[in-house]
C-alpha cells in the first residue's frame, strides 16, 4: 500500500499530472476568467451604449482606460516580483483584488463612473499575464516552452473570455439586465484564487537558457539595456499593433454586427464566440508550430493571417457561415500573442529579468495599441462610420508581419541546430 502510495506521488510529479501541467493548468483557467471580466464590456457594449446614451468614441475610451491602467499595472507589477521574488504571493493578490472590483462596473450609472471602474480594474488585472508568464517560462522543459506559453495565454482566455463569456453575458443581459452580468462576473475570479494558493509554488531556480550568450547571473539590467536587444524593440512594436488589431475585434465587432450589418444581437454573439473558439483551437496549433519550425516564420505567416477578419467583415454579402468561417480562420492570428509577448522575449532576456521584461512588453503595448487604438477607432467611426475600425485593424495586421521580418530566431529546435552546424 506504501508502495502504491509512493508511486502515485512520483508519477503525480513526473507523468502527464506533473507540476508543470498543473501549473498550467490553474494559470489557464485563472486568465481565462481575467479575460471574462476585461471583455465583459465589449459583449455588453451595446446595451450599456444604450443604456447611457454612450457615443462610439465613448464605448472605445472605455477600453482605452483599461488597458492604459492594465499597462502601467503590468510593467510595475513585473517588475516588482522580479525584485522580490514573490510571484505566488503577487499573483494571489492581484486576482482576489480583481475578483472584487469586477462588481463595480455594473453599479456604474454614468459614462464618467463607468470610466473610473474600468480603470481600477485594468490595474488590478496587469500584472497577472507577466507573472503567470514568468513562471511558465521558469517551469517548463524548454521543448514545451512556447506549447505551454500558448496554452496558458490563450486557451482559457479564449474558451471562458471569448467563447463562454459572450453567449452567457448576452443571455443575461437580454433576460435581466447588464448589469447582472457584471455583477455575477464577480465570482469565478475567487475560486481561481483558492486554486493558485493550493497549487503554485515560488520558483527556486532560474533555468532558462537564453540565446543571447550572456550569463543569467548579471547582477543588474536596467529597461534601457533590456532595449539593448532587438528582439525586445521589435516584440513591443509588435505588441503596439497587435494589441490594437485585437482590442479593435473585441470592442467594434459587436457593434458592427448590430448596428452596421444588422444582425440580431443572439446571432452576433454566436460570431464573437468564433473567436474564442478559434483562438483556444489556434493556442495549440501556433506555438506548437514554432516549437518545431521556429518562432520567427510563425510569427509572420500567422500575423497576415490577421487582415481576413476585417475584409471579411467589410465584404459580407449575406451568409453568417461563411462569414463565420473567415473570421475563424483570421482570428488564428491570436496564436502568435504568446510568442512576441513571453516566449521570445524570455529566449532573449537572462532569465532572472523575464517577467520585468514581459510587462514591459505588455505594457507598451496596452498603452498604444490598447489605449490609443480603441479611441482614434471610435472617433473615426463616428467621423466615417464603423467601417474605419476595420480598415485600422488590417493595417495592424500588416504591420505586425512586417516587424517580425526583422525578428532573430529563438527557437532551442533552430538555435541548436544553428550551433550544431559546421562551420
């Protein structure tokens, strides 16, 4: 019976239910319902629009503000469990604080209300994704490094955040009212919270093995010398972008649906769940990809990839299938977020400095392409119509691919092989 006992403990530690998986396994679920309470608003945009009487501009500031404070909340966040070592206690933190703001949104009465708990949540919700990172890229065989960073960016945000949360939230808004959806948004961010302190623990050792060819034990790097590196400057101009070509889908989709291409707010929220769908398919597929062809030539196939869900959006001529069916596959472009925002950076930086540089990352891009996109966006869409919000996220899309042209490759599968090669 001991020995049964002893042997179901070591498997428990070495088999598929490793520490690894189950550190995934939480960190997933917890940023999925991350997800769920930052893209509540955008599958509730049409209703709180008119509820408030909010214009395009206002719907897109909305977002601006989250993810302005979720930037700046992201690089000092980062940074701070960097200094301290205190991931596990961090990450508690912040996911009980966000659980307990998500409330505030839906007892908002004004856009100026509205406006101040969007941000307040945005600054609790950063520094879960440079943390949870972090400690991926610390606990993960570096055969499964971009798999898992994959996985845990993207499969839970999308299946609970982009999947689950419109058809739920849009449910409950047309049978009671937006704000219950709000409110009941509140509860599964507690439950993750109780997993995290069952199941993590604090890493105790820096294993990375950057490409960069210096040692991991440099004392000190400060943001300017992390700059020192291309492929940080590049993965935050990427950031910039792509964070836009994202948040213009989740916060303008759903009113184009409604209010440009007139289809029935159940039927959209079906076609924003595509994109859940498609991106928890495409966390698998994607960093998968690179795991075995290389970072770099992933990241520039997936990122035109990209352009088809707005030019499919533009070009609608009447079949929700087919339509569905484009944005499916253009949404795969979402694959690549785990690479240009963990995965390569944690390749190039000493490990010691990962999760600092991640939220610098993150929070470059948050501030850009999160806060400046959705309210030149919605200007221009109140200027020219919902369509300028389409047009913008294909020139993002574009963009991308262009700068990961310039990306040195990262992949342990390319760089050793690269090493191996005679001179």
């Amino acid at each position: 019976m001991t020995h049964d006992l002893k042997g179901a403990f070591q498997m428990s530690q070495t088999g598929f239910w490793r520490y690894e998986t189950r550190l995934m396994a939480v960190l997933c679920l917890t940023f999925g319902f991350v997800f769920f309470d930052r893209n509540a608003m955008s599958y509730l945009g049409p209703f709180v629009q008119k509820d408030l009487n909010l214009t395009n501009t206002e719907v897109g500031a909305l977002s601006s503000a989250l993810s302005f404070a979720f930037a700046l909340s992201a690089l000092a966040v980062g940074y701070l469990s960097d200094k301290t070592g205190k991931r596990k206690s961090i990450l508690l933190v912040t996911v009980i604080v966000f659980s307990l703001c998500s409330a505030l949104s839906g007892l908002a009465s004004s856009f100026a209300i509205l406006f101040l708990s969007r941000m307040l949540m945005g600054t609790a919700e950063g520094g879960v994704l440079p943390i949870s990172q972090s400690l991926i890229a610390l606990e993960s065989d570096e055969k499964r490094r971009g798999l898992n960073a994959g996985v845990m960016q993207n499969l839970g945000s999308n299946l609970i955040g982009s999947s689950i949360a419109p058809i739920v939230l849009v449910w409950i808004a047309n049978h009671y009212h937006w704000r219950a959806s709000f409110y009941i948004a509140a509860i599964p961010g507690l439950i993750c919270a109780f997993l995290l302190w069952k199941v993590v623990r604090e890493p105790t050792t820096h294993t990375l093995s950057p490409t960069t060819g210096k040692s991991v034990d440099e004392e000190k790097m400060t943001v300017l010398q992390m700059f020192g590196y291309r492929n940080i400057i590049l993965c935050g101009a990427m950031c910039c972008f792509m964070v836009a070509w994202m948040v213009l889908g989740w916060v303008f989709l759903p009113l184009v649906y409604e209010n440009y291409l007139h289809i029935p707010s159940e039927q959209g929220s079906w076609l924003m769940a595509l994109l859940g769908i498609s991106a928890a398919v495409f966390a698998f597929i994607v960093p998968g990809l690179s795991d075995k062809l290389g970072r770099k030539p992933i990241v520039i196939v997936f990122s035109l990839i990209g352009v088809l869900y707005p030019l499919a959006v533009l070009n609608y001529t009447g079949s929700a299938i087919v339509l569905g069916l484009v944005i499916f596959i253009g949404w795969s472009a979402s694959g690549v977020f785990p690479l240009f925002m963990a995965t390569i950076p944690s390749e190039t930086i000493p490990a010691k400095y990962v999760a600092t540089s991640l939220g610098l990352i993150v929070g470059i891009g948050e501030v850009i392409g999160g806060t400046f996109g959705p309210v030149l966006a919605g200007n221009l869409a109140d200027r020219y119509g919902l369509q300028a919000p389409m047009y913008m996220a294909m020139v993002c899309a574009l963009a991308g691919a262009l700068l990961a042209l310039g990306l040195k490759e990262t992949a342990p599968v390319k760089v050793g092989a690269r090493r191996l090669a005679p001179a």
